[in-house]
C-alpha cells in the first residue's frame, strides 16, 4: 500500500471521527462511502452513519437540505461511528451551522470558502458571516476556496459551470486522503469505473481528485498530516468487505435460504429506510423471487403465499408499513407459517421523521394485534450483525413454524461497518417441517419438542387440506368454534413461542462482574452501550453490561440475571419499551433511559447517566474527571 | 416450469369435492359455481394436489373448504396477494381465487387492478351478488343506486361499479360474465379461462336468495333473458332477442340498438364482437352495456395472448458466496497484511 507521505510532518492516531456535510445534491455520500472503503481497505476499522434529509433536494444551502456522512475510522475496536466530531468537512455555511452541536472542543473545520457568501450565509440562518464573527474561536478553522480550486483544475474544459461545481466533492475528497494518508488508488479505480462512459465527467472527476490531493502536497492547508497506527491485534484471516445493515439483512435471507434447502421470497413495497433490502435482492433475482408488491399489505400477503407453497418467505418495511401488515401477521400466526417481517424502525407515529432511526416500534411488535397472537421478536445489534440475526429469524421461523419479526432500524440499515464474509458451510444447517408422507398426516398435530406443526407444501401429493384463518381444531385443523378448543389452541400457541427459549443461548454479561449496575440494552445501542462500559470499566468505574437479541421470548436466564444486581438500567431509543415489558413481567424496576431525538444514542450520554445513577457509586471508584466528557 | 397436464388422470368432479358440507344457504348461487368449478377441474390433467384454490372473506370465500385440493382461506380482500405470493414461487400450481364483490371490489381493489395488470397465470372468479351476504346484508360497490338495504335505509347514494369494466381497464387479458343459473355457459367460460395463460377474470351474477333474492332476475328468467342479454360469440354479430329480431349497432362509440330480421344481411354498423384484438375499447365497451338500455353482454369480453408475469420469476442459482464477497472484498491474513481480490488488483487506468 502506498501512502502519500509528502507532509512535513506525520501524526499518529488512534481514531478519528470525521463528517462530511453538503447540500443534499452535493454527493456527500458518496465521498463517505469511498473514504470509508478506503479505510477499511488499508485495514481500519470503520462505523459511519449517514444523516440525510428526507427529501431528495431539499433547498439548496438551508439547514433542512444539509446531507452528512459520519465516518469513524482507526486502530482499535470501533464500536460506533463517534460521539462528536474531530473533523468536519463542510461545503456551505449551512453544513457549519447544523453541524456546530456536534464538534469536539477543538476540532478542525474544513470549510468551502467559496460557498460563504451572503445569499449562502443568510440561508444558512446565520445573521453574520461566522468566519468573521469569532464564534468559531476554539475550533482549528481552515479555509479551502474549494469552488474556484475545482475551477482552476478542470480549466475551460467543455463542462458547464454547474458541471463543474459538482466536481468539488472529489477536490474535498482528494484533499481528505492527503490529510489523512490514505491509499488512493481504490477511489482512482472507481472513478474509471463509474464515470467510464462519460470522458469527459471521467476527466473532471480525476482532475478535481488529483488537485485535491495536490493543495494539500503544496503546503496551502496545514503543515501535518496524520496516519491511523497499525493495528496491535489483527481481525483475523478471512475475506472481508464493508457491509450496510440493509444489505447484510438482504444476504442474511440468501444465506439462510441457502442452508434451509428452500427457494427465497420477498414481497415489499418501498419505504425508507428499508427499501435497499428489496434493492439489494431484486439485484440477485438469479437466487430468489422478489415481488414489488402494489403496497405494505400485498408484500406480506405475497410471502405467507410463498410460504404456504413451501418458500422461505420474508416481507421488509419501517414502521407506517409495518402497521399495515398487521392483519396479514395474524393470518401467519393463525395458520401457523413460517415467515420473517422485517421492521427497519424508523421515528414515528406516522410518518414521522422518516430518515431517522428510533427503536419505537419494540411494542408494536411484541403485542399490536387483534386477539391473542404471540410473534417471536429478536433485534439486530449492530450493521453487520444484521446478517445473523436474519438467520436467526429465518431458523425460529422455520424450527417453530411461527412468523417471526426482525426489529433492525435506520441507524442500523443505513450505517456501515467492516464484516468478515462467511463461507457458507460455517452457517448453521436450518432445518424445516415439511412433510411428505400422507400416512397419518394431520395439519395441526405438533412437534413434540418444538409444538411446530407440519409444514405440508402445496403440491404434495396426498396432503391436501385448507388452512386459513378461522380458529383451527387442535390436530385436525378443521374450522372449529368450540369454547374449549379456542382456549387450548390459544394456549398451544403462546406455549410454542416461550418453547423457542430452549434454543436461547445463555445471556452474556460484559464489565465489571462485581458491579452494582447492569446495563441491559436490546439491538442497535449495543455499539455505544459497550463502548461506555469499556470507557468506565477502564477508568475503574463497575458497572456491567448483557444485550438482548431474543426480546419474545426473553432469554429463560433473564430474570435471575437481573437479579444479581442493585439496579438495571435500560437505555432505548424510545420512551421506555422495553424497561416497560421487563416490569410487567418481572416485576423489577428498572431505570429507564431514553432519547428520542432521530438519532442514536453517544456513548457520552450513557457514561454520564450511568455515573449519575447512585448504586453505581456506591461502590469505590477512582477519581476521575466525568466532566470533561459531556 | 410452468403448469404442466399430465394428461388424463381419471379425475372426476366427485374427486375434487371435500368431505365437508357446504354451509351456504339452500337456493344461493355459489353451489352452481362449485359445480362447475368442480367440473373444470378435472379437464385439466393435473393431479388434485396442483390445484390451490386461494380466498378472501365472504360467501364466495368459504369455497376452499368445499374442493378437495390445497385450499386458503386469507383475510379479506387480499386473496388475489397470497395467490400472486404462491404462483410467483410455485408455477407448476394451478391457482384460483374465489372471490366477491365486497372482496375484490371494495376492501380488495387495489390487489385487484395491480393482479389482473401484471397477469400472472391465476383464475379469478368473482361472486357478483350486489350485497354484502355475510354480514346480512349491507351495499357493496356494486349494489345498485337507489336499492334499500340495511345499511342503505333510505336507498344506497353510491354509484355502483362494474366489475368488468375495472378488470378491463387495469389490462385483463381474460375477460368474462356469466349468471350463476346459466350452467352450459358457466361451463364454457371456466374451461376458456382455465386454458388461458394468464390472469382470468370470470364474473359471475349470483343470486343471494336471502338478503338480495332476485336482483338479477331480469337478466336470469327464462321468460326475459334472452330480450336482456346477448351472449358473445367471437367474430360474430351481437343478435338477441327470443326471435333473434334485434342487434346491436355502433354509431360512433355509442351502442345502439336495431331491428333485424333473421336471416338478413348483418347491417355495416353492427358490431362484430372480437376477443382477440389487442387494444381493449371493443371489451371496454361491452362492459358498459347496462339494462336497459341495452342488453347486457354475457360470456368472453376479451382474450389476448401478453406475457405471463411469472414467466419472469425463475431464479437460476449460482455462487452465492461470489454475491457475498461483492466486488470490494479483500482478504487478511493472521497478520493482518492485507489483499485484494480479483478485478479490484488490477492497476488504476482507463478500460
């Protein structure tokens, strides 16, 4: 790997927290993705967070159309993709401006002094020019005339003015891999790729890079750059790639598929932030069969059909879709089909903040239907980690005969980490109930172990028979009205989903295991939640951790877990969903945590909270200077 | 794969009844269509367990637990999505909805126009008894302006709509009507729209002896039938009437009514029914022949040969571990040095 080492002088880090922030058409994003591969290429670990605005171009250069892309890269274990920002790379005024709240003490702005011009700074909502007002006293503030550099690199080509103005992301590009020493030939390599149909974008693209790279050679910017120290502990031999929540979910359905010996289906309707699910398996439809269906309800009604023909069948959606599903679920929990329903949770009620991630939708799944209807519900904890809890979903579903909902979410789908490819036989062999055998075949008589009906595909011959979703005679499954028989169907069916906590795997704790305070999460805060506890454990704080996958049913280890210690504290991005569960059923009284502000949780926020919570510190603990942490 | 006849399997219609006793009311129209579903069945040379007969809510819905095959009992409205799901998956299955007017037309609209536009090869048959019967009686969509149900005591305000002509519009390639007493045309019409590859779209006037007895008995009864409705022949003259004394014109795009004298030339502005023709204004225009005005038009409206949208759902398989890798994965070692793989080596110039 060849670095650019023509700086003066070369600083070593350990990470880095750096976000680029433009208007929504300035292809931030896409400047993310490729410092972000490129990191993780040189064999950094990687967590970004991508923050648009729900509209495609929301008004150029006002705070509504700010588009960020947060990356996290470095050394050691990168859990999240940060706190608070080292770097920022702003375009416009209006990018400084929404991004002010989250800078370090400190930090180094690169600024596109270009873009602040008056018209551009009264959008932004700024009454002065802030590069002239001293409110950025504190912060390491460097001025790029980004625009007319971009200029002067592509010279009287034959692109428009706009077109030109549209290179500028590449000059911020190229000037980001010199500041930072990263590899370049990956992103010269994908220029040729995406723009080699069109010269003479190839052309300005290319040059925008070089010249990018090139200010920063000639000293204009700072006279350091820094490098990401070597990694003390590799990630292990493998085959790695950098992977989205969405499309590990996608791959996650593929693989299980796969091991489960079963054609795939996905019946969907777009919805963000959901929809690369669908995206990404429509692009694979050599491997299953994907329907965009008319709406919400057609792509669930779709799958329990593949399902009842003996497909694995799953339906992907965020919350307004996930409500429409609802009757659909119920027909799956009636009939007793194997089905995943996957819920990227997004802010809500109702459309809600539709880009923004929220874990707001935990209630709904566990118990937002009509009539008693158990669902198993488990949760992703991290964008790679989506990949197996599809999995799992798909072997509940399939060892349990039962829909099974996957709560992922925005922040989850969206964001992006490092993730060791699997080869296909390390993932487990899923097995399934269909049945051929017409001797004795009834279509509810049970799996003694697993209370799973037989799965009888349409097309079987001598096993003809009709569900659908009027209550069911036990055994038999004929359409029963008997007061008895609802009464134990109905009991046969919360039973089957409390048997999948026999396959629940012990419930692992993290920290310090004498503490007095348990952290228990569930899905997309693993991440920060660790990174805290890390935090203080290594400031000799005691605290503890364990994270929830299995939310229905919980893990049969749970209770007395909870047990051991003074005090659990649950943080959500919600108002208390799951803390509310733990206490209906447990009777503990947990501490709730809560935000509910469209964006994740800071490791920050959970140390300070931990740290105020007395039975924390009512243990020994050194001293140490919390203050500086929030 | 696609559906396949086995050739004669020796099936009889008894062979595709249940064992379980239809629960409709004595005299309702839905025991004529299980008869001739029942009877189309066994025409088709496949064995009983490649037939799913797929439901919504309602009267019509209950028919899956009255055939002998795979059957599904959805929720209402929605039959026509479980149906795609199963076909899509499964196109060696022969799929049929049994479905209503408050089904398809009213809570299941949407799922109607986009099934019936992408055509995949299932069979829709749509009960049409103008009335919701299992709830005991309220308007459905296409209860006629001005009639006094339950929940329309003072005569239904709605414009009702014709369930044809939505099938029409949304693209059906398979298009039919026919009443629930005319069994001989029942017949013919289950076994076009069985033989049709694609989605077809059957709807059948029934009689709801209790909660709407009669409503078609200006079109049904033998004394008056054949002065109301005139039954579509394909390249044919639309000539009704007991004496066969009467034929439809066309002047501009209105249909109108002529003498005719049996036997004599055909006039140069009747219209000429034809099945086949691709663009659908000819069907569409039948669909809107009401009584009566005009008499309305029984048996095939349209049947046009377009692509089968399961046609389109065959995965192939291959490396799924290939997909995995993508084109930007690279390798480790123990060490961590680091490797790239495959295309992305190559050095960085221009293809």
């Amino acid at each position: 790997m060849t670095a650019i080492q023509t700086a003066r002088t070369v600083e070593e880090v350990d990470t880095v927290v750096i976000r680029f922030a433009g208007d929504s058409g300035d292809g931030m994003q896409l400047v993310g993705d490729q410092f972000t591969s490129t990191s993780a290429l040189m064999g950094d670990d990687v967590a970004t967070l991508p923050d648009y605005p729900s509209e495609i171009r929301a008004p150029a250069g006002t705070i509504g159309g700010v588009s960020g892309f947060q990356v996290c890269f470095g050394t050691s274990d990168v859990f999240t993709p940060g706190d608070s920002l080292d770097f920022l790379v702003a375009m416009n005024p209006a990018a400084l401006r929404a991004n002010m709240p989250y800078l370090k003490p400190g930090a180094t702005l690169i600024l596109n002094e270009d873009s602040f011009i008056s018209r551009n700074i009264e959008k932004a909502g700024y009454t002065a020019n802030p590069l002239e007002t001293g409110e950025l006293v504190g912060y390491r503030v460097l001025r790029v005339p980004m625009v007319q550099a971009t200029q002067e690199a592509l010279g009287a080509g034959g692109l428009s003015a706009k077109q030109v103005d549209r290179c500028k992301n590449f000059f911020a590009l190229g000037l980001s891999y010199w500041l930072f020493n990263r590899d370049i030939k990956q992103t010269q390599r994908w220029i040729i790729k995406k723009f080699g149909n069109k010269p003479d974008v190839l052309d300005a693209n290319q040059r925008a890079f070089e010249a990018g790279l090139q200010y920063g050679k000639d000293g204009k910017l700072v006279d350091r750059t820094y490098a990401t120290r070597a990694k003390v502990t590799p990630r292990g031999a493998g085959v790695y790639r950098q992977v989205s929540g969405n499309t590990a979910t996608a791959y996650g359905l593929l693989a299980a598929a796969k091991r489960a010996n079963l054609p795939l289906f996905l019946g969907s309707y777009p919805i963000t932030p959901a929809t690369d699910i669908m995206q990404v398996l429509q692009q694979n439809r050599d491997f299953c069969n994907v329907l965009q269906a008319e709406d919400e309800i057609a792509g669930i009604g779709s799958a329990i059909g593949a399902a009842f023909g003996g497909a694995l069948a799953a339906t992907s959606t965020s919350g307004p879709g996930f409500s429409l599903k609802i009757e659909f679920m119920n027909l799956a929990v009636m009939t007793e089909l194997p089905l995943v329903i996957i819920d990227v949770q997004r802010a809500g009620p109702s459309t809600g903040l539709p880009t923004k991630t929220e874990q707001s939708d935990l209630m709904q799944a566990m118990f937002g239907r009509h009539g008693e209807s158990p669902i198993a519900v488990i949760a992703a904890s991290s964008p790679r980690d989506c990949f197996d809890a599809t999995i799992e979903a798909a072997r509940i579903a399939l060892e349990y005969m039962t829909p099974v909902v996957l709560l992922t979410d925005g922040y989850l789908g969206n964001g992006s980490e490092v993730w060791r490819v699997p080869e296909l036989d390390e993932l487990p062999v899923l097995k399934t109930h269909l049945v051929t055998n017409p001797e004795g075949f009834k279509p509810y008589s049970r799996d003694s172990k697993t209370l799973a009906r037989p799965w009888a595909a349409v097309g079987t011959p001598g096993l003809e028979h009709r569900i659908g979703g009027l209550e069911k005679e036990d055994g038999s499954g004929a359409i029963s009205h008997s007061a008895a028989n609802h009464q134990k169907m109905t009991d046969l069916r919360a039973a089957k989903i409390q048997r999948i906590a026999q396959d629940i795997p012990k419930t692992e704790v993290i920290g310090d295991p004498d503490a007095n305070v348990l952290v228990l999460g569930w899905g997309s805060t693993r991440g920060v939640i660790e990174q805290a506890v890390g935090h203080l454990n290594a400031r000799g704080v005691p605290v503890a951790a364990a994270h929830l996958r299995h939310i229905n049913p919980l893990p049969s280890d749970l209770e007395a877990l909870m047990r051991k210690y003074k005090r659990v504290l649950v943080p959500e991005i919600n108002c208390g969903q799951l803390a509310y569960h733990l206490r209906a059923k447990y009777l503990i009284n947990v501490e709730q945590f809560n935000k509910m502000q469209g964006q994740p949780f800071r490791a920050d926020e959970i140390e300070a909270k931990i740290v105020s919570m007395p039975e924390t510190l009512s243990k020994p603990v050194a001293a140490a200077n919390y203050g500086a942490l929030s | 794969m696609t559906v396949v006849p086995t050739a004669n399997l020796g099936l009889k219609r008894q062979d595709f009844l249940s064992n379980i006793d239809p629960k409709w009311c004595a005299g309702c129209g839905c025991y004529s269509v299980l008869r001739w579903l029942t009877g189309t069945f066994p025409t088709m040379g496949l064995p009983r367990e490649k037939f799913a007969v797929i439901s919504g809510i309602g009267c019509s819905s209950r028919t899956p637990y009255y055939v002998d095959t795979y059957g599904f009992h959805t929720v209402h409205g929605r039959a026509m999505t479980v149906a795609t799901g199963l076909k899509l998956s499964r196109p060696d299955l022969s799929v049929w909805v049994m479905t209503g007017d408050g089904d398809a037309m009213s809570i299941g609209g949407n799922h109607f126009i986009h099934m019936i536009r992408r055509n995949p090869n299932i069979k829709v048959v749509l009960f049409n008894n103008q009335i919701y019967g299992l709830t005991k009686g309220q308007a459905s969509p296409t209860t006629a302006k001005g009639k006094k149900t339950k929940s329309t005591p003072y005569g239904s305000i709605d414009p009702p709509l014709r369930p044809l002509s939505m099938a029409i519009a949304a693209g059906a390639t398979f298009a039919a009507r026919v009443a629930d007493t005319d069994g001989q045309l029942m017949a013919d019409v289950l076994q076009q729209a069985a033989d049709h590859r694609g989605a077809a779209f059957v709807e059948v006037l029934l009689n709801c002896v209790i909660f709407n007895d009669g409503t078609f008995n200006h079109l049904t009864d033998k004394a008056v039938k054949q002065d109301t409705t005139v039954q579509l022949r394909d390249k044919e003259p639309l000539i009704f009437g007991n004496a066969k004394d009467r034929i439809v014109t066309i002047d501009g795009f209105r249909p109108q009514v002529e003498a005719y004298t049996p036997g004599a030339p055909i006039p140069a502005n009747a219209l000429i029914h034809d099945v086949a023709v691709e663009d659908s204004s000819l069907a569409f225009l039948l669909s809107n022949m009401e009584h009566p005005d005009l008499p309305v038009p029984v048996g095939v409206f349209r049947r046009v040969a377009q692509t089968v949208y399961d046609d389109h759902y065959a995965p192939k398989g291959g490396d799924l571990a290939r997909v995995f890798r993508g084109p930007e994965a690279w390798v480790e070692d123990a060490q961590g040095q680091i490797s790239l793989l495959g295309a992305q080596a190559a050095p960085a110039t221009a293809a």
